[in-house]
C-alpha cells in the first residue's frame, strides 16, 4: 500500500532533558491525535521541527534526539536560533498570524523574514522530498508551511499532496496587503487538496484565487493549466470518547483521590450552592478576545449587581509567543483588568476572577470542564476552536451553557450555543445572564444537541474524511490526465483523419477557435484562425460547420468568405454552404416532472433561490441568494441536469443569476444529428469547450472524435489544454 505522510511545523514529540538523559514525549494536542491512525495505517513517515534549537545543542546530544525520533518514524527538520526567529517567529507569528486573522494592523511585511520562510519552507519540502517515493501521498499543516505543497509537486508531480489550514483564510480585501500574496497562493496550489474549517475561508480562498489569477473554478475545483485541484472544507473535531470518558471517571473520584484544583472548586461550591462559576480557557492570543471578555465581564458585574458574591470567572491563560511584542503587551494588559475588576468588584471572601498564567495538567482541564456552568469562548477571530468542543464532551449530565464567539470557525457547527458578537460587551454581559438562569431543561437540550454532531464527527471523522477526499483528488487528476492529447495520440488521430474520405468537423467558435474577450465582438477570427479555417475547407474531403451559441449575423459576417456550414444559437438556425438559414426545432414539455425535483432540490439547500415555471421552460432563480454559494450551486446544478437528465434533450442556458431548462430538443446535439442524417462521413471529428457542447459530444456516433478544450469532466473521448492547442492540431490537419 502506498504511504501517507505527514509534515508539520512541530513533530507530534517534544523532547525532554533531565540532565544527560534524553527523552521523548508524546504530544497529546489535536492534530497528533487525529494524525495517529492516519500515520499508523499508511506507515509514513513524520516530517517537523522537534522544538530544538539546533544552536544551542551539542552534535551528540543532536544525534541522540534524532535516533530517538527515527524509531518513531520521524524526520527531524533542524532549525537554528536565527531560523526560528526569522521563520517561525518573524514571518510565520508576525506576518501571516496577525494578517490571517484580520489584524492588519499588527501585521509586519519583513523581506528577510520572508525570505527565511522560503528557505525554512524548502527545508521542510527537501526533508519530505526524501521520505517519498512516486505514488506516495503528503499531507501538509498549516500556514508556516503555506509553500511547501509547491515544493514537493515541482520536485514529485506523482505524489499526491494534501494541505490543511488549521486558521483563518482571510478575505481578498485582507490578504492582498501581503506583498507575496500570489507566492503564497502559488504555494498551496501545489496541493492536490486543500482544506479548510469552514465553507467561509474556503470561498475567501477561492476570490483570492480568482482575483489574483484568474483560475477557472468551477464547483470546488480549480482549473489549472495540466491539473485539478479541490478546495473543501473538514471542520476539525476533536477525541470525543477521551473527553467523555475522562469527564465520567473526574465524577466518580472519592474526595481523598481528587487533585487539588478539584477540591478547591469543590469548596467554593460548598460554601454557598447558588454559587456558578465561568470557564474561560485560551493561548494568551490576541486573537482570543481576553480582554473584550474581561471587559464584558465587568459590564456583567455592574449591569446585574445580583450576581455579584455569586459568580466567579476562571480564566486559564496559557503562557504563547512570549517573544513577540504584540503577546507582551496583552500579557500586561490582561494582568491589568484582571486586578481592576477584582479591585473594584473583590472582598475579603469573593474574588470575581481566578486567574491561571500557565498551562495546566489534562486532568486539571477536565476537572474545570466538568465543574464550571458556563463556558466564555469569545475569540475576535478563531479558525476552529476545539476549547469549545471539549466543553461540551465533558458535560456528561448534558448541564452547561456554552457562550460562542461568532467569529470562532466553531460557530457555524454549534448553533446551539449562545452566540455572540464578542466585541459587544453589551450583548455578553446578557449572554453571561441568560446562561446563568437558562433553565434546566433548555440546557440539556441544547448540549445534547451539540453533543450528537462532534461525538459522531470527531478528530478521526475529520482525518478520514480528509484522506478519503485526498483519493477522490488522485483519481479526478488521473481521469484529467487519461484522456489528454498527447504527441502520440494526436498522430493517431493525424492518421485516421489522413485515411478517411469524408470528413464531418465540427468546431464550436468561443473558447475554441478563439480566445475569450471581455466584450463579446472583439473575438473576431484573427488571421491566423482564417488561415487555419481556409485551408480544413480548401480539402475538399471536408465538410466544416461552425457550430455556436453566437447569432446569425455574427457568424454570417465573420464567415462571409469561407466555404463553412454554420449552426447558429446552440442549434436553432442552420444555414448550409450557398444556402438560406433554415429553423432546427421540435417542442415539448414531457421533461418537467423529472426536472422538477432536481430544481426543488436546489432550493431547499441554497436559501433565497426559488423556480419560476414558463410555457417550455423551468428557471432556477439565485438572484437573491448568497451570492457566491448561488455559483457554486448554479455549477452543481448545471452538473446535475448534464449527468442525470441527458436522455430528455434539454437545453440548460444559464442566465444572470438564473438557469433556464428550455424544452423541445434543441441543442448543439441534436442540430449535428440532423446535420449528419441525409449523408455519410467516415470521419466525424467535434471540439467544444463548454456545457453546450456535451450535447453534441453525447449525441454523435460513438467512434467519432469528440474533443473537450479544458479539464472538466466530459462526455467526450479527448481533452486539449487550450484554444492554441486547438489550433496546433486543426493546422496539421
Ligand atoms: C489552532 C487554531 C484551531 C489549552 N490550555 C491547556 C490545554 N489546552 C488545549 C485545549 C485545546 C488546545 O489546547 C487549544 O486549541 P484551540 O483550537 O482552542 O486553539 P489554538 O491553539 O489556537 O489552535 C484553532 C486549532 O488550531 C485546530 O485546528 O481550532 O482555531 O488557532 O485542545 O484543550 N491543554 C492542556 N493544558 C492547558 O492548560 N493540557
């Protein structure tokens, strides 16, 4: 079986040293976790830093730690004291951090940091390099290592890569400031797969894409020249059986066995029952909103003076990126309001704030999660939030409120949650009361509810769904890569066109025989396409018809001096070399009823969107949906009615912001068919680039040469790259 790989910043190990005694120790974080089945049935190998400075450690020292990590099949990428500085904490933490999660402000634009970053990012892809063989997979995390992905596929172009973005993807207007914006996204385009939390940092990537190469994308694929690659988002869960199970052994602990931050929470609720306590856990992150939800919490104390005496905030800080001024000055401000509110609001037994500066043992965690009522989880910008999810694991009794940042990617899976804006220190002091007086009964709804989704889609969901996609990614790009003219195959055909008689060619105009303009007239036939199409209809063995969605005059005036047949308006008009146009067209309705449906579909999934019935036709209407969601179901639904819907003759014209099914045969399909009925041809050859042209693809006999122009899954037997090498081809014909 072929092997998958992992590369991240940090091997899923750090290292221990107690005097001359060296020691690994495995991470328990998130990613190890999710990674652990993944590595361990496709036996790959681990590629990171091991969070050594390589400065600062003896050789044999060094040697040691990397034995130690080769038996765990890890590959240690060294880091010395100005890479980590430059790479990890320059560029990476004070770049790509703050920008990702629209702290524009905080941002620095350092070209040696950048420049660090590509030679880290190399590092990183010449180590992976190594552990790969051809036909392998990679499955690369995170934006320190937003260039590797292309790295590895310039090197191995038949490894399948796999990138994941555990942060944000900002919006266009956010990620152009970056002077290396088209790098970075060159960079993750060497994926095969690319993943995201949420649909939202999917779609901000794909404007980026858009806007800043003008990529076709269509569904979740990007066309790019010779390959595909696929964007979706994997929303990351968590260990949920862990959390549940830890929590019920926490709740059945004699007193004696409890640790002692348990007894101490158990006392603070023994002096007094109506007591409630706040749970507030995060990295000391500015992104995390700490000082937004102190504030907020203040606001609570003196907008509803009942709870005070009453309820105490514990708030885990733990200790992130001291080195970076920005996390300096929010440790200071924290230490800051903290000791204002438990000035203005403390007294000799009630402290309001239970402040922790450090990281905590797992079980201590647990023990918090299962003791506190009410969970705060108010990021200004988060890509996921996995506090969040383990909150709620640990509820065994399905008691608790959790308080949700919309800003947090978690949002959009926990709607049950209080959602909130979390710089509105209005709208979370009332968050804080109605979850400390939600009732019972609402409370166990609403956890239970949330329990179900991350219980069923945990961390090991989310890696098998995003190494199932990562197989989808392969077989798509090998389907694309089956049917390509080669040198060989366009010979073969070269071949067969020299040894038959009588020729029927078909060629479609826009995005075929010429360029895309962006006004539609300036497409016009260029010298070098008159030429092309002068000489195919000189050889008299040919019968050449220009087959277009264009209208009559348009083709009549540019063709006006070539012996060409032209099908005009997808199939409607056809005027014969010499003749007089005359009207292709039959009409019924008996389609509706299986179309229908499809549509109905459409309008469930994509609020906003409706069906409007006419005479011969249905249309879909998007106008008032969100708009790029709109696109993307606009696409699907073209798709959808192109694969199952083909036997009816339809015509799917997509409009603005509306797709319009039009009934009675009339396509570029059928229009060829009744072109070729009254004679007989040896050799039938039709090259299209768009949906209209599968019609025609679909409809002639099977031997003919049917020709897809771009990489979409199609009907017909060949795909070309572009219209030149559509050209190249008609030339040597
Ligand atoms: C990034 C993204 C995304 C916290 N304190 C202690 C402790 N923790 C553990 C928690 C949790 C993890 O750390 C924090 O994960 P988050 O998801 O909340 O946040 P980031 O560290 O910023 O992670 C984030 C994530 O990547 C995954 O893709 O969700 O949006 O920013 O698991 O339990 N663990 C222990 N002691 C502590 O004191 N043992």
């Amino acid at each position: 079986m072929k092997k998958i790989h992992i590369v991240s910043n940090r091997l899923p190990f750090s290292v221990k040293e107690e005097g001359e005694k060296i020691s690994l120790e495995a991470s328990v974080g998130g990613l190890a976790t999710g990674m652990k089945s993944i590595y361990k049935d496709y036996g790959g190998t681990w590629i990171g830093w091991s969070g050594i400075d390589s400065n600062t450690i003896s050789d044999s020292k060094l040697d040691n730690i990397n034995g130690l990590l080769q038996s765990e099949k890890c590959a240690a990428v060294p880091l010395d004291t100005q890479e980590i500085e430059l790479f990890y904490e320059g560029f990476s933490n004070k770049t790509i951090w703050p920008l990702f999660h629209y702290f524009a402000q905080y941002a620095n634009f350092n070209k040696n940091n950048w420049e660090a970053y590509k030679a880290v990012n190399q590092k990183f892809a010449d180590a992976a390099l190594e552990a790969v063989e051809d036909g392998d997979s990679i499955w690369v995390h995170d934006y320190q290592l937003l260039l590797v992905p292309e790295m590895i596929k310039s090197k191995k172009p038949n490894v399948t890569v796999g990138f994941f973005l555990h942060i944000p993807f900002p919006s266009y207007e956010v990620f152009r400031i970056l002077p290396w914006r088209k790098e970075i996204i060159q960079g993750m385009l060497g994926a095969d797969l690319i993943g995201f939390h949420t649909y939202d940092y999917e779609r901000h990537f794909f404007s980026c894409v858009r806007r800043l190469f003008g990529y076709e994308i269509s569904f979740n694929q990007i066309h790019i020249e010779d390959r595909i690659i696929i964007a979706d988002s994997f929303p990351m869960g968590i260990d949920y059986d862990k959390f549940k199970d830890c929590a019920q052994n926490v709740g059945l602990k004699a007193v004696s066995e409890k640790s002692e931050l348990h007894q101490e929470l158990d006392k603070y609720f023994l002096a007094s029952p109506d007591r409630k306590l706040i749970l507030s856990i995060d990295r000391l992150d500015y992104t995390k909103g700490i000082p937004n939800r102190l504030r907020a919490f203040a606001r609570f104390l003196e907008k509803y003076p009942e709870f005070r005496q009453k309820v105490t905030l514990i708030m885990l800080a733990v200790p992130s990126r001291g080195q970076v001024e920005h996390y300096q000055q929010l440790k200071k401000e924290v230490d800051e309001l903290v000791g204002q509110i438990n000035g203005d609001y403390g007294s000799v037994n009630y402290t309001p704030i239970w402040y922790f500066y450090r990281s905590l043992p797992f079980h201590n965690l647990i023990e918090l999660y299962s003791s506190c009522d009410v969970a705060l989880i108010t990021p200004v910008r988060d890509g996921m939030n996995l506090v969040a999810k383990e909150y709620v694991a640990s509820r065994t009794n399905n008691t608790g409120v959790l308080i949700l940042s919309e800003m947090a990617g978690v949002a959009k899976e926990m709607g049950e949650a209080l959602i909130i804006n979390p710089v509105d220190d209005e709208e979370m002091a009332d968050g804080i009361h109605q979850a400390l007086t939600m009732p019972l009964e609402e409370q166990r709804a609403r956890i239970s509810f949330m329990k179900e989704r991350i219980q069923r889609y945990d961390v090991f969901k989310w890696a098998d769904e995003f190494v199932k996609s990562l197989k989808k990614a392969e077989t798509i790009q090998s389907d694309f890569l089956a049917k390509r003219i080669t040198k060989e195959l366009s010979s073969k055909l070269i071949a067969k066109y020299s040894d038959s008689k009588q020729r029927a060619i078909f060629l479609d105009y826009d995005g075929t025989l010429a360029h895309f303009k962006k006004n539609p007239q300036d497409a016009k036939p260029d010298e070098e396409l008159h030429t092309i199409i002068k000489k195919l209809t000189s050889n008299e063995l040919n019968t050449v018809t220009i087959i277009s969605g264009r209208d009559r005059e348009t083709l009549e005036r540019w063709f006006k001096d070539h012996k060409v047949n032209l099908i005009c308006e997808h199939g409607v008009w056809l005027k014969m070399v010499g003749g007089q146009w005359e009207m292709l067209s039959a009409v019924n309705n008996n389609w509706m009823p299986n179309v229908r449906p499809v549509m109905e579909n459409f309008v469930d999934r994509t609020p906003g969107s409706f069906i409007e019935e006419k005479n011969y036709s249905l249309v879909w209407h998007y106008r008032k949906s969100e708009p790029e969601q709109g696109e993307l179901r606009a696409n699907e639904l073209k798709d959808e009615l192109n694969t199952h819907l083909s036997n009816h003759n339809l015509e799917i014209m997509e409009g603005n912001k509306v797709i319009e099914v039009k009934s009675g045969g009339i396509n570029k399909g059928v229009a060829a068919l009744q072109f070729l009925s009254n004679q007989s041809f040896d050799f039938i050859m039709a090259i299209g680039d768009d949906w209209t042209d599968e019609f025609m693809f679909r409809e002639l006999p099977e031997e003919s040469v049917t020709i897809k122009v771009g990489l979409k899954h199609t009907k017909a037997a060949y795909k070309v790259e572009s219209v030149d090498a559509v050209r190249n081809l008609l030339k040597q014909m």
